[in-house]
C-alpha cells in the first residue's frame, strides 16, 4: 500500500450486523470506526477487515478439521468446505450456482454474543418495538428459510437419515442424548469439567442435582420458522431443571402468556450458574442465554461465534 493512501473508512464496514434477530443490544465488542483528525496526515491506515473476512476467518480458525482455505474471489470471501467453494454472499454462505438465487434465502445470524452478561437493563421504546416487530415476523413462520447449505455440508446433514448416520447416543451429565459424532469429545470433556466443579462450587453441585432432563438431537426446525434448528445437527443440548420455581427459560413460551416477553429481568429467567456457562464456552459451545430471543436452558457449539467476538476457547484437551 503507498503510504499515506488512505485505503478504506467506510463507515459501517467492519461494524457488526444489526440485522440479525438475536444480536443481543450490546456494543462492547464492537471494534471502533476509524475516525480520522483531519489536521494529522493518514499514513498507512489499513482497513479494518469486512464482516465477509471476519466471518471467514472465525470459521477457518473455528473448524480446522473440516475448512482447509479461505479466499478472496471476485469481490467476496469464499470458503473451501469438502473441495467445494461456499461465498460469503451478506451471511448467506453459498455456493457458486445458488448466487443468482441469493434472494431467497436469509442469511446465517453471524452475531454479537458478549464475553459476560451485561447488567440489566429495560429496553427501551426503540429496543422494544424492534423486538416487537421480529416476533410478529417469527410467528408469521419467519419469513423465507435461513440459507442452510454451508452447514449441512459442514455437519454432513442433508436430510433425517444422514442425521442418523452422524449421530451417536452418550451420556452426559447423567443422561442419555443423542449427538453429533463431532462433538462427542468436547461434550466429554464439559462433563468433566463441570463435575469438577461441583466438588467445590456449591452452585454448580445444587444444579447438577437438579437437572431434571437433557435432549439434545431432535429433527426439526427452529419453532414457527422454516429455518433448521441446531438440534436437527446434533450440536445443540437443552438442559432443563426439575423445578423451574417459576422462572422463564424460552422467549417463546414466555409470549404466550405475555406480549412483552423481553422485558422479563435476568433474575427472572432461569440460568445456570455462570461457571457451567463459562465451561461451555471454553469448548466452543455459546449459552442460549445470551441471545435477544433467550433460551437459557440450550447450548450450542457454535465456536465461530465465539472466535468473531474475540472470545478465547480456552478449554484443554
Ligand atoms: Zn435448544
């Protein structure tokens, strides 16, 4: 680059998507747009890199076994997953013939997921009436399907009975579940941690023995939506308490008996104690906790969300 050239500030470029339904209103991990003092000469100020290439790189970084390369091709990022090239495409991650067709399809919620909770905060008019408008959205079916081509081929799941074929039974925390074969590892290895724990966290003890079920494989999509749940991968787990001592878990639920279902308070919600949260994490698996549209008792692995948040997954091996 010649020095003083200023390459790129364009405003926005490198900002996280707001379009995303459960990009939670939090912006501390929003890295900071350039802002440029026109009295100091620019000299080599490089442009902080697009969402395409983020993305790319999280899910590089995120999937070594399976994504061997990432590129930049005719103006978009591209990634290599099984010989084949799936373009970035604003999030909807497709392959080369279905580009003409990027319009049908919604793209892949790539989102904000905080590092910790935020404190609790009532959200405000605005905040309230954006989350008003994507339930209607959802419960109007949500609209067209999420492209899911990148991750069908990323799980090897195109259909129920490939489903089968990738999926095992274990048991975890006690319970019997199906799951992906991929994640039997670092499920095994949350356990261990998790139990680990208990021996002295009392909070984590008290909620192990109160896990009341776990399920985990399910083939179906995401309640009211055309779009493939995590659960039809074999990636996502539920984990729900005996007792729910009338706490809201589900955004969903929670609706059907009250229009303003986010303006519950976190002490409201059930969750598990943030040592069983900060174990997932730290094998890749984000708490469901976290999304605007909450769901406290799902995990998911998920470790590119992770990875574009700058989240470290410091669980060992
Ligand atoms: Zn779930």
């Amino acid at each position: 680059m010649e020095p003083g050239k200023i390459v790129a500030s364009v405003p926005g470029s490198g900002v996280f998507d707001t379009a995303d339904d459960n990009v939670l209103p939090v912006v501390s991990n929003v890295p900071p747009v350039f802002e440029l003092n026109p009295l100091t000469p620019a000299i080599n100020i490089v442009a902080p890199p697009s969402r395409a290439e983020q993305v790319m790189n999280a899910l590089l970084k995120s999937h070594p076994k399976r994504i061997k390369d990432i590129a930049n091709t005719d103006g978009d990022w591209a990634v290599e997953l099984n010989g084949k090239w799936f373009f970035y495409a604003e999030g909807k991650i497709l392959p080369q013939n279905l580009l003409p067709q990027a319009g049908s399809f919604n793209p892949q919620p790539f989102y904000n997921y905080p590092k910790e909770m935020p404190a609790w905060k009532r959200p405000d008019k605005q905040e309230a009436e954006r989350l008003s408008r994507l339930t209607i959205l959802r419960r109007g079916g949500g609209g067209q399907a999420r492209s899911q081509f990148f991750y069908d081929e990323l799980w090897g799941i195109h259909n129920r009975a490939d489903a089968w074929e990738q999926v095992k039974t274990i048991r975890f925390l006690d319970k019997s579940i199906l799951v992906h074969h991929a994640v039997l590892e670092e499920l095994a290895l949350i356990e261990l941690q998790i139990k680990r724990e208990a021996r002295t966290n009392k909070l984590v003890r008290q909620w192990l023995d109160g896990i009341g079920s776990i399920s985990a494989w399910n083939w179906r999509n995401i309640a009211d939506t055309q779009s493939t749940s995590n659960h039809a991968y074999g990636i996502a787990v539920d984990i729900q308490p005996k007792n729910i001592r009338g706490l809201e878990t589900y955004w969903l639920w929670t609706s059907q008996k009250r229009e303003d279902w986010w303006n519950v308070p976190y002490s409201a919600r059930y969750q598990p104690p943030v040592a069983v949260i900060k174990i997932f994490e730290s094998y890749g698996f984000i708490w469901g906790g976290k999304w605007a549209f909450y769901d406290t008792m799902h995990f998911e692995y998920r470790p590119e969300i992770l990875a574009l948040n700058n989240i470290e997954m410091t669980g060992k091996y």
